[in-house]
C-alpha cells in the first residue's frame, strides 16, 4: 500500500491532460460507488475551484454511444446501464440480490410511504387496513428503497419510514419532485391511498 497522498490540482501536468485524468477520477469513482456520489466527494478528485459539473458534462457526452450513462440523483450523480440494455443484462447477467422484482401490494406499500412520507406504521395500517408485515418493511429496508424517518409527533413518537437516495436512483428519479402526480396515476389506472 502506498502512503502518497493524492494530488488534486494536478498543478505540474499540461491543462488537457489535468481536464482529462480529472474526468478519469470522477468516473473511476462513480463507477466504483455503490451509491450516488455527491459533488462535495467528487470535489476530493479534482482541484479547487474546478466545476464538477462540467467534468460531469463533458464525461456524459465520452459516454453518449456507450452502455453506460451518469444520471443524477437527489444532488448526487451515479453511473448506470442504460435501461435500453436491460433485457440483455437479465438473459446474460447474474444479478443476485439486485432484482427489483415486486407484488402489486408491495409496491402500494412502497408508493404510499413515497408520497405520504414521513408515515408512521399506524398511519400505512389506517390505509391499508391491516398492519404492514415486518418482514415487508424489512426487505424495502434491504433493498435501500426506505429508512426511518423522523419521530412523529403522535403520541408515543413512533419512527417514521421515508424514502432513501436508493429508492430515487431505482426508479430513476432525481428528487421526489419528480413523482408522478396523483392524477396522472389515477388516469393510468393507479391508485396510491
């Protein structure tokens, strides 16, 4: 293991060749990040005062005509397949755990906690009309769709479920802005309680 410290500025090598090892870092890291990387990290790799985003930029249009693409994510950027390759990574690839695979009852429990959020445990068994198996809540929890939230303010202050990071990069979504609204999903035939 080396003790050399990583040089950020880059300050001794010709302004092309810093602009492109910066854009080499920058994708080095996002493709090794398991979650999106938020700019303050990926201002670690490249010297002061240089925009992240026009790295970010100019390493959307080197990737353009490939598999790969950088999406953002709630703030944050990570590097994905391109959706028009997923039904060859599902013949071909060993996914594991990966699959977002999901019962229709699954993904109202999901829905629900993204647009009602922060819910309480009680407040999904008011819409539901049953309680909310922990097993559900503990596979939404392992694929990193969800987390606890704040405490809510009923009384005993139970923990609340909110969406993460994960849930908006699986469902391709920069913020929950980006939710389709309410009667956009009751005219596709979708009801969210």
């Amino acid at each position: 293991m080396s003790d050399k410290k990583l040089d950020p500025e880059l300050e001794d090598m010709p302004p092309e060749l810093r602009w492109r090892t910066w854009m080499g870092r920058i994708e080095a890291v996002l493709f090794a990040s398991a979650k999106p990387v938020s700019r303050e990290m990926l201002q670690k790799v490249v010297g002061q005062g240089v925009s992240v985003e026009m790295l970010i930029e100019d390493l959307r249009d080197e990737l353009a005509g490939r598999a790969f693409e950088i999406a953002s994510v709630a703030d944050a950027w990570t590097m994905r397949t391109k959706t028009r390759f997923a039904e060859a990574i599902r013949a071909a690839a060993d996914l594991g755990d990966q699959a977002m695979a999901f019962t229709e009852y699954e993904m109202a429990v999901l829905a629900t906690i993204a647009y009602h959020q922060p819910i309480c445990r009680a407040e999904l068994k008011e819409v539901f009309g049953k309680d909310i198996s922990r097993d559900l809540i503990g596979r939404l929890y392992a694929k990193d769709l969800i987390a606890t939230g704040p405490r809510s303010p009923k009384r005993g202050a139970p923990y609340t479920y909110v969406t993460t990071q994960g849930f908006l990069a699986a469902f391709d979504l920069q913020s929950l802005r980006d939710l389709p609204d309410m009667e956009q999903l009751q005219d596709a035939g979708v009801t969210v309680k």
